[in-house]
C-alpha cells in the first residue's frame, strides 16, 4: 500500500458511510471508517426503503435481511402526501419497505463487519490535507489525535459535513423559513382517526392550517407512533435545540385535539426545510456523498435513499480507481451522474413543500395537482421521480433503451431455464448477458474490469440486441451491436 495507512478514509458511519464501504470491501478495497459517536444512537430520522434502493439491496443478496428488520410494506408513495403508485416501472418491489434508520445501520454495520472491516467509533475527523498522491486525515479519539493517510478520503459525515467544509466547495441553497419535529410518541389511546398500521400513505396526514401539517405513522409496536409536526412559515429561534416533550404535547392537542392521551414520549428532534447542494462531488482525492454532499426537507422519504443510491455509484468507481483499473474520468463520472440526480431531488421536494397548502388559491392548486396526480402516467412520473426508479443514466447516450437504463431483473431465458439476474450482482462484478461468448472480450474491454461475470442468454427483451453489459449497481453501460441511430 505504499506506505499508506489505508486505501479509503469513510468520514461518517451513516446509512451512505456503511453502504459505500461494503462497497468498497466487497471489491477488495482496503477501508477505515471513522465515526464521531462512541455508539448508534438507536434514533432513527428515517423510516424507509424506497423501491430503487431495496432493488439495489437486491442486487448484494442484502434486501432479504432488510426486509427481517422492517415493520411493515407500504403500497405506495407520496408526492407532498398526494399517494402515487408504482405502476409501469417493473419493478420486483412495487412498495416502500418500513424500517427505521437505526435498523439500516445496525444491519448494513453489520454485513461490513463479516466482510472484516469495522467502524472505528469515537474517531472525529477533525481535518485533511491532500497532495497529488494521498490524503492525510487527522481524527481525534479518546487517546488523542491521530493522522491517517490514505489514496481517497470520502466524506458521508452528514449535512454538516467537516469534510465538505475542510474542501471549501460552494453550498448553495435556501435556508428556509419553517420547521418540522418529530416525535415517536407511545398513545395509551390513539387520536382518533389514526390508521393502526402502515399499509399506505393515504390517510397519514395532511395540512392542518394555513402552514402547518400533522402525520401519524404506526410503527408496528402497538400504540407506538412517529408523529410529524410542522409548519412551513415560522422556524424556531433554535433550530438546532433540543425539543421538550411540553412542545410535543401541544403540537399533539393543537393536531388531534384532546382524543388522545400519551403514554410515553421516546425521542423527539426537529429539523429545518433548508434545502442546499454542494456544488462538487470530488475535488481531486477528496469525494462527498449523502447529506454530505445535499440536504433538503424530508418530503417524500428520500435522503436516506439518496445517500445509499450515491455509495452505490461511488462503490465500484473508487473501488475500479484505487485497484488501477480505471483512471480519474471513471471516478468523474460519480459527480457528473449523481449531482443532477441530487438537484433533481432538492427540486421536488421544492416542489412538494409548495403544494401545502397557504392560502385559498394553493388549495385549489393542490386540489388540481392530486387530480393530475390520479392519471396513470403523472402518477407514474412523480412515483419514478421520489422512488428512484425513474434514474437514467446519460453517460452513455439514449440510442438503446438499455443504455444508462436499471436492471429491472425480470428473469432472462437460459438454457437452464429461466433466470432472475440480480443473482449475478451479489459479488459487486460486472454482468454481461450476452447470447454468445464472443462478445465476452468487448464487454471487457468496455468494463476496464477483471471483474465480469458473463451469463449466456437465449434472448434478451431487446430487439436486434446481441448483448448488454450492466455496471456493478445495475445500470446498463454498453449494448451490442451498436446501435446505429
Ligand atoms: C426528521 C427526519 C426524517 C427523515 N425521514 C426520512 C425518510 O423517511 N426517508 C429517507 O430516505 N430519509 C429521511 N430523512 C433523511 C435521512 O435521515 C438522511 O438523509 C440520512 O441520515 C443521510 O445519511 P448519511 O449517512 O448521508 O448522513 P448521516 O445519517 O447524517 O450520517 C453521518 C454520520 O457521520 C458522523 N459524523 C459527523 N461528523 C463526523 C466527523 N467529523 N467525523 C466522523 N464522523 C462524523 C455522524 O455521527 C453520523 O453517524 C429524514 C431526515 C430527518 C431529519
């Protein structure tokens, strides 16, 4: 390793830290991962799994152990608490799988852990100095400061990013002006009107005044809720102080009245409708990923997401870069394809917070969007939008519509018979499907990769298609023959 302490510094051991570095563990890469806390907390801020991301726990063998950890499926989505489906995108999981967040870290630290790379808590980076060559991270731990050089540094430590910071990249946004909390609150009676288990985003909740909005989420424990509280036109002096469960307590009454009566209040936080997006993803050996490189209100469930999705791009890139297989314009394409999928989020949960409704005129705004939102095609377009499984990839053009397309993993004819492909990902390699082995040697070449499984196919769902080679996160990169328009 050339007198270097480690190939990857992961800054943060968030749901992005863990899953970028079994990402990189898988393929070999040798990965430290530091971590300010001494332990989990156990709080959990978000509460699912979209589609696009279960597919992506797929494609390691790791969503069926998610799905053990969960408490519920729910059937479909939300734009701005409008339901959309998931008609039309063929997927093999056409609903949002409930786990909280502390049980996608427990379970994601733990796969890292039988791969053998574990999280070194209570190690803050403090700061890092890069040269053409390496990266020194300097980490403080109970036993002082420490420095540790490695090839790449990747900063997933959250929307307060010391790493974003220590890199100086631009971060532009808004800072808001309201405010939401939550609360996992414990009802000997529940308020009335409370569905008592997640099975659909309908009834969840909606506006309750002008500005402010209310949900109440069953969390499979019976009587145990995650109640949601905002509003949109006044924030806290303190956005970052703690919430006393007094606050709770008449945000609860002001919600649902006095039909309730609380048990137990377990945690409760707040958080702020800032929406804000570094400018860059990597400047030279220094990279950012999950709330590190964005943060935005928590409409539509999507943060935790987008931060997995992005370790998933990062994984193989920086994983290819730092084995020698591929050079600095592979490891580019992670800004060049995740920034705008990125702002494409800070837009619709723009979009969402306008669609609560502030006065006369937005209500009847709101109104009309959820009947547009009924049509079968809209409902698809925003489902695609917040789910991520409407992500295309223009790195490769749109001659083929494999090309920068996902995997949906209906099964493939073999001679052996049918055969679900996600089954080729879990190792992290490349997979061509190819109706002829003579196409093995240019897939190859296309991946700059010794890690390609190549499966004989009968036919592929693509007419005067020979072959299609996916990445390791299931987008396809390259199509034989080529297409001619
Ligand atoms: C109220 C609320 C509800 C939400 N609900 C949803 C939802 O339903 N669905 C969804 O998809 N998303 C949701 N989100 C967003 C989601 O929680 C975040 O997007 C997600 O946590 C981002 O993961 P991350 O790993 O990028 O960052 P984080 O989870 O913030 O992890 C960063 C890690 O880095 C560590 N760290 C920080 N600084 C340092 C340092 N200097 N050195 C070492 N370690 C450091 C932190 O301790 C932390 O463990 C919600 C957010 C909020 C606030």
């Amino acid at each position: 390793m050339n007198n270097l302490g480690t190939d990857v510094v992961v800054a943060g051991a968030g749901p992005t830290g863990l899953m970028l570095a079994h990402e990189l563990a898988l393929a070999g890469v040798d990965v430290v991962v530091l971590e300010r806390l001494p332990e989990r907390t156990g709080l959990s801020k978000a509460l699912n799994l979209q589609p696009r991301t279960a597919e992506m726990l797929e494609l390691r063998g790791l969503l069926h152990g998610a799905e053990e950890r969960s408490f519920t499926t729910v059937q479909d989505g939300h734009f701005a608490m409008i339901p959309v489906g998931y008609d039309g995108w063929d997927t093999r999981f056409p609903f949002q799988l409930g786990i909280p967040q502390a049980q996608v870290e427990a379970y994601l630290e733990e796969q890292l852990a039988t791969q053998g790379t574990k999280v070194l808590r209570g190690a803050e980076v403090i700061d890092f100095v890069q040269d053409k060559d390496s990266v020194s991270v300097r980490y403080r731990t109970n036993g002082g400061e420490t420095r540790l050089r490695a090839k790449f540094l990747v900063g997933c430590d959250g929307g307060r990013s010391v790493v974003r910071k220590g890199l100086d990249v631009d971060f532009p946004g808004v800072n808001g002006e309201g405010f939401g909390m939550v609360a996992d609150v414990l009802f000997d009676k529940i308020p009335d009107g409370a569905q008592k288990q997640w099975r659909t985003m309908r009834n969840v909740g909606g506006a309750t005044g002008d500005t402010t909005f209310k949900g109440l989420i069953p969390l499979g424990e019976p009587g145990l809720y995650r109640f949601v509280y905002g509003d949109r036109a006044s924030r806290p002096a303190d956005i970052r102080s703690a919430v006393s469960h007094d606050e709770v307590r008449r945000a609860l009454l002001e919600s649902y009245g006095d039909s309730a009566t609380v048990s137990e209040i377990r945690w409760a936080s707040q958080f702020s409708d800032a929406a804000r997006q570094a400018e860059h993803y990597r400047v030279g050996r220094v990279l950012l990923a999950g709330d590190a490189a964005h943060i935005h209100f928590p409409a539509g469930g999507q943060g935790l997401n987008l931060g997995v999705q992005d370790a998933m791009n990062l994984g193989w890139k920086l994983a290819a870069t730092v084995r020698g297989w591929a050079g600095d314009d592979l490891l580019d394409t992670y800004e060049a394809e995740r920034h705008p999928v990125g702002a494409q989020v800070l837009h619709n949960v723009a979009a969402q917070t306008g669609l609560i409704p502030r006065s006369h005129e937005s209500r009847a705004l709101r109104a009309v969007f959820a009947d547009l939102a009924a049509l079968p095609e809209v409902s698809r377009h925003l489902s695609g939008m917040v789910s991520g499984l409407g992500i295309r990839y223009a790195t490769y053009g749109t001659s083929h519509p494999a090309l920068g397309s996902r995997l949906t993993d209906q099964d493939v004819a073999t001679e052996a018979g049918p055969l679900r492909p996600s089954t080729l990902f879990h190792n992290g390699d490349f997979v061509l499907l190819t109706t002829s082995p003579a196409h093995t040697d240019a897939a190859r070449a296309q991946a700059r990769s010794p890690r390609l499984t190549t499966q004989l196919v009968t036919s592929l769902p693509w007419p005067s298609t020979d072959a299609v080679l996916y990445r390791p996160d299931g987008y396809a990169c390259w199509v034989t023959p080529t297409p001619t328009r």
